[in-house]
C-alpha cells in the first residue's frame, strides 16, 4: 500500500480479533508514532502496550475507578469487559515538559499526531485499529495508576489488533464543507 493510499482509504475499526501485532510490525507501529512532528524534539509521550495480563491489570485500573467513583453498576461491568475488545490497547500519555517555546497544547498535539501515525502504520501492515478516549481518559484514579502529573494527559487508548472482517472503508468527506482557500 503506497503513502497516499493509505491516508486516504483508512478507516477505524472496532471488531478486532487476535493477534495483535508483534516483533517487527509492533515496532514499526512504535517507529511511526515517534515520527510525529516533535517541537524541539521533547518527546513528549509515553506509550503503554497492553496485552495479556497488561490488558487484565489495565482492567482492573478501570474498574477501580469506576467503583471509587460510586459510577452505576452498568458502567463497573461494562469497565470489566472494555479492555478485550482488542488483543492490544496502547494507552498514549503526553508527558508535559515545560518548555518557552513549545506550550502544552502543542506537547498534546505532538502525541495524537503519534497515535494517529500508530494507526496508520497498523493499518498499512493488515491490522487495524481505534483510537477510544472515554471517561476513563480523564478519571483522577486513571492518572493516578498511571502516575500522571497535573500537566500530564492520557490522550487516548488505542486498540488494535486483526480485523475480525475486512475494513468497511468511509465514504469520503466533501472537500468544500471543511475548506476554504483565501487568494
């Protein structure tokens, strides 16, 4: 599949099978997350790969939160099944790094351009994905088990694994109801 190929035909998908990637597909699936665009290369992300018994602790994070939060018993059993709806979850985390000339905004930024080019390359390598962020993105006790700071932000889960079906593919968005050209 060439570059232009794969911007335009990607499409998330939520019913994925095992397996997950791994060896060399998960590493370039890391690869091209580090390849975002990086103001004054910070790195500014901190990717989390679950799998197995990483998916069952990942689990238990959510369903902890979930009871803390005196949430309805709807959404404690739903956080009890969430997690394997994919063979692999990334959870992606800006690390904020102060810094004068790149603002946190930006350090978001730079992680989601880092979770979008993950999805892309999982796709370009016959896996698919989606990108969830949820409730759970934003719970104190979430950032607790990860250990986030006040300036950190999970910005998303991202689940793959194998289409369990092939890829519907969207139908393409009109390019004259989103842009405007100033000459």
């Amino acid at each position: 599949m060439d570059a232009l190929e794969l911007l335009l035909t990607r499409s998330s998908f939520a019913r994925l099978d095992a397996p997950a990637p791994e060896g060399k597909a998960l590493d370039n699936i890391i690869n091209a997350g580090l390849r975002a665009p990086d103001h004054a290369n910070l790195t500014p992300f901190e990717f989390v790969v679950c799998t197995g018994e990483g998916l069952d602790r990942l689990t238990d994070i959510f369903t902890n939160a979930a009871v803390a939060a005196n949430r309805e018993e709807l959404v404690i059993e739903k956080s009890k099944k969430m997690c394997y709806r994919a063979p692999m979850i990334i959870v992606a985390i800006m690390r904020y790094k102060e810094h004068e000339k790149v603002p946190r905004v930006e350090q978001i930024a730079t992680t989601a351009c880092a979770v979008q080019n993950m999805q892309m390359a999982a796709f370009a390598q016959g896996y698919n994905g989606i990108w969830r962020t949820g409730s759970f993105a934003f719970d104190d006790n979430v950032r607790t088990a990860f250990d986030l700071q006040s300036q950190d932000e999970i910005v998303g889960f991202l689940y793959l694994g194998t289409p369990a079906i092939p890829t519907p593919i969207k139908k393409a968005k009109a390019i004259g109801d989103t842009v405007s050209y100033w000459r």
